[in-house]
C-alpha cells in the first residue's frame, strides 16, 4: 500500500492532529448532536438510500463489504443533505438575497434542488469543463449557471465576488458546519443499517463527507474506522493531515472530477485530523476499474469519484478491516465519459486490447489474421485497415484492432500466440 506521509510502508501514516488524539482538543466545530439535529430537519427532503452487499469486494478483504448507495439520491449525489440543511437554515430575509454556489456539478445540483424548494433564486459558478449532464440537470432544478475558469477553486472564487457584489448568500460545498452536519446523515443511516461495521471507506474531495460522516460514526461506533480516498492525480489531503492544516497541491487530469479539490478547508482537515485513520490515494487505472466493478457486479451506476472507496479496496485491500462499508457518493455521469471509463477499465482488467498488427499486403492475409484470433478465442470489436503511413513500405499495410478478450491471462495468451506466428504488435 501507497505510504501516505513518511510512514512505515504499507502503514496509513498517522495525521498530526492524530497524534495529537490525547492531548486537550478544542469543542468540534460539528459534533453528534449537531449532525442528528441535521437528519431531522431533513428527514422529509433526503432519501434513506439502501446499503447492498458486495459479495465481489468481500472476496478482496476476507469479510462482508457494504455499498451505501448515495448515487441514488435525490440529484443523483449526497449534496443535496448539507444543501438542505444549509439553505433550509437561512432566515427568511437571507433566502430573499438568494444564493450563490461553485461546483463541478453535484453540489450544483443540490443547491439548485434545495434552493428551489425554498423559493430562492439560486446563482451556480461552474468550471467551463464541468460535464454537460451536471450543467444541464443544475438549470433544470432552476438554478442561473454561469460557468467560469477551469477548476472548482477558479469557480470558487467567481462565487465569491458574486456573492459580496450581490449580496446572495454563498453556499460553501465542503467548508460549513450546518453543509457538514448534513453530509454526516449519511453516517447516521450508515450505524443504522450496519452496526457491525468496523471500517467506513468515503471518497474525498473538500471533505466535507468524509468530515460528517467521520462524526457520526466515530461519535457511535467508536471501534470503527474512518478512511477517506482521494484520486492520486489531485489529493491534498495526506500532506494537509500530516502538517495539520489545509495544503493546496497542483492539480492534473483526473476523471473524477467530483473529488478533483486541490485545497481542502481548515474545518474539514481539523475533523479529519481528529477523527479519521488517514486518506488514500487511487490511480485513475483503479478509478475505472472501481466503476467497471459497480456497474457489472453491484448493478449500480457510478461517476468516477463515486467509485473511488471501491477503487481503494482493489488497490489497497490489506487496510480495510470487515465489515466495511463504501460510499458510493455519486452516480452523475456524463454518458460519452461512461464509454471511456468503461473501455479503460475493460483495459485495465485485462479484457479488452487494443494494437497495432503490420501485414503483408497482399489478399488473404488480413482474414488469416482474423482465423488466428477466432482460434484463440478472442472477439474483434473493430478492425481499421491503414496503407499510407509514411514508414510503412510499399508492400505492407497495418491494421488496427480492438479485441475483447477473456481476462489479463488470455490477453497475454493472445499477444504471446500472434508473436510467436511471426506478427510484429504495436501498442499505445
């Protein structure tokens, strides 16, 4: 396992405040209370979604594995709770400024949603790239979206001088104790339909999840775990809880781009700190497989940050103490980025290949490759037939090819068969 601060490997190293666990500590800024208070206010507005058992992930850590699937949610995410919460707290005179939010796309959602049903004129900053679903859905709840930049901080901070320039109030998607306390409902439900948990696995974007549900659960099943997960490509958190307050880092490509923050906020790091066992990190690799896993063998449609806890028990099986539950946190995703995720995590899971085979150009020897493939039982999905590239020579042409194949040990069957028939293979 991936050490995540200077550790023993194979260890998740500790955060200060941590190891700060014995010392005198502050009052929380959220306790147990204050998140079942929350629940309350929004027992008639969030959905109690279902906890599924996983007999796939099971297999991964030796004992009973949970998914707590907030990918059905209302909005399709568990924004909507702390968005409730947060909105439905404002007096009337605030609600009558209206409210401002920044997103890529699911606290955008909830906001919208709970805005509307509190009769509030809701304003959401968006980054340009956020997924065209997200936008389309956040102005059908009737939100005014405005995209702007091209990350949630730049989205932020529009938000920001939208708010102090209008007067709206702004609506923080992680950084708020009453958008905390909300998000911790899902802790609450989680003690409530599995008592016996001993590990809870929650994706990590702001924090603001993983912060609520940390309260909860550590607040009534103290023997539990608490661990967050961020993408590797985007994860501010391990260096954050290990200085012991908000670290930004520079943030890359990742397809979860409902966990891609690249500064958590100082509420979230001091709970975090306090109350969880450390955050890990996924590889984009995993990413894709985690929401191959939910979509095959758990029936359930997933947005890539949404699979990250699932992605950590495929990368990191070893640190998850069963029974454990995993947060599904979202499942809004954009369809044309469903068929890329989905190719990727066939390809990482060894059951799709797709390569580059030079021929001689000549009839016959495009069918005597196909025969080849058929023989070993490798099924062509689509074969593209190329004759002008500049270093092939003139009695040669190349063919590429998309093959769906049984797993990673056929796949190497394959490549190790069309070798050894004198086939020269280009991948990449």
């Amino acid at each position: 396992m991936r050490n995540l601060a200077g550790g023993v490997p194979g260890e998740i190293a500790a955060p200060a405040a941590a190891r700060l666990h014995h010392m005198a500590t502050p009052t929380p800024a959220v306790s147990l209370a204050d998140v079942q208070a929350a629940r309350e206010e929004i027992r008639d507005q969030a959905r109690l979604t279902p906890l599924l058992e996983s007999a796939a992930l099971a297999e991964l850590v030796g004992g009973p594995v949970y998914l707590k699937c907030e990918n059905l949610q209302r909005t399709g995410s568990f924004k909507v709770r702390g968005a409730f919460v947060r909105i439905g707290r404002l007096s009337a005179a605030e609600r009558a400024r209206g409210v401002v939010a920044a997103s890529a796309g699911n606290h955008a959602q909830g906001v919208a949603l709970a805005a509307a049903t509190h009769d509030a004129k809701a304003t959401v900053v968006m980054p340009s790239s956020a997924p065209l679903p997200k936008v389309a859905a956040t102005r059908s709840y009737g939100a005014e979206v405005i995209l702007h930049g091209s990350t949630v901080e730049d989205a932020l901070a529009k938000a920001k001088e939208l708010a102090e320039s209008t007067g709206a109030i702004f609506i923080h998607p992680f950084e708020h104790p009453h958008v905390i306390a909300g998000q911790g409902s899902v802790g609450l439900e989680i003690v409530e339909q599995c008592p016996q948990a001993r590990t809870v696995v929650v994706p990590v974007g702001g924090g603001g999840l993983a912060s609520g549900v940390a309260v909860a659960v550590r607040g009534l099943l103290p023997q539990a775990k608490v661990i967050g997960v961020q993408a590797e490509a985007i994860a501010p958190f391990p260096a954050s809880l290990a200085a012991g307050h908000p670290v930004q880092v520079k943030p890359a490509p990742t397809m979860a781009d409902g966990i891609a923050v690249a500064r958590p906020g100082e509420l979230t790091v001091s709970l975090l700190g306090a109350l969880a066992e450390g955050v890990l990190t996924v590889t984009e690799e995993n990413l894709s497989r985690g929401l191959l896993l939910c979509l095959e063998r758990a029936k359930q449609l997933v947005e890539p940050a949404g699979a990250a806890g699932v992605a950590a028990l495929l990368e990191h099986p070893a640190a998850f103490r069963p029974p454990v539950v995993v947060v599904l946190s979202g499942g809004n995703i954009d369809p044309l980025l469903l068929s890329k995720v989905l190719r990727h995590g066939l390809a990482a899971a060894g059951r799709y290949l797709a390569f580059g085979c030079r021929l001689p150009d000549r009839p016959g020897a495009l069918a005597t490759l196909l025969a080849e493939l058929a023989g070993l039982g490798a099924n062509v999905l689509d074969v593209v037939h190329e004759r002008g590239a500049a270093d092939l020579r003139v009695d040669e042409a190349e063919v590429l090819l998309h093959v769906e194949t049984r797993g990673a040990a056929h796949c190497d069957t394959v490549i190790s068969e069309l070798r050894k028939s004198g086939y020269t293979l280009r991948f990449g």
